[in-house]
C-alpha cells in the first residue's frame, strides 16, 4: 500500500483529505504543520499534500525544506491551499511542488491531480 502524508493546520481538512487518500489506496498519517511533518515523514512516502498557510513552518518552507533533501527527490508534493494568486502557485511550482490544488475541491479534483502525477490509474 502506497503511504502519504496530509499536511494542514485544519483539523477537518486534514480528516477530509485523509479519507480521501484511504478511499484511493493509500496508507496516511497526518500533521499540523511543516515542522512537525518533517518529524513523520518517511522515505518510503510517496505523496504528501501540503497546506500554505500553517504555523511554525508554512507550506512553501516546507516544500523547500523537501526539496533540498536528497532523500525526498521522487517524493510528489501536492499543494492544497486557500492561495488562490497565480503568483502564489508560480512560487510553490518553483519551489518544487508537483501539483497544486485550491479550495474548495472535490474528491474527483484531488483524484484527477494524482493520475496527472501517475499515482492512481
């Protein structure tokens, strides 16, 4: 089974988007925020969604912090975020984020991002 990690401040995104997850297949853990994500995080991890607007670390930290690890390389980071700018979302791109999703969105939306990514057929 295929792990992921959901990453948001929002106690009811964070339950949301991991019964989403669960219903496609994956094993998930979840975490409040970028600091704390990295303390679960796992090699073995092969998606994490990722909120923008956190305490402690925020999202694009986060992301950079991911991305600046070797280990982390093949790891696809999905934003998923109020942000809603096309700067903001040009900055997560840059940043390394594979993919990037606003809310609100639908289970199909999210479901749709990950065939993008090759993570579901």
């Amino acid at each position: 089974m295929s792990q992921a990690m959901v990453v948001d401040d929002s106690k009811a995104m964070r339950m949301i988007l991991s019964r989403n997850l669960a219903e496609m297949g994956y094993d998930v853990c979840a975490a409040a925020d970028g600091a704390e994500a990295l303390g679960l995080l796992r090699e073995e991890m092969s998606l994490i969604l990722v909120d923008w607007n956190m305490p402690r670390m925020n999202g694009l930290e986060l992301v950079e912090r991911l991305r600046a690890d070797p280990r982390y390389a093949s790891l696809k980071v999905m934003m998923v975020t109020t942000e809603t700018e096309v700067d903001q979302m040009l900055k997560a791109l840059a940043a390394g984020a594979n993919e990037y999703v606003m809310k609100p969105f639908t289970k199909e939306i999210l479901a749709d991002k990950l065939r993008m990514l090759g993570l579901i057929p």
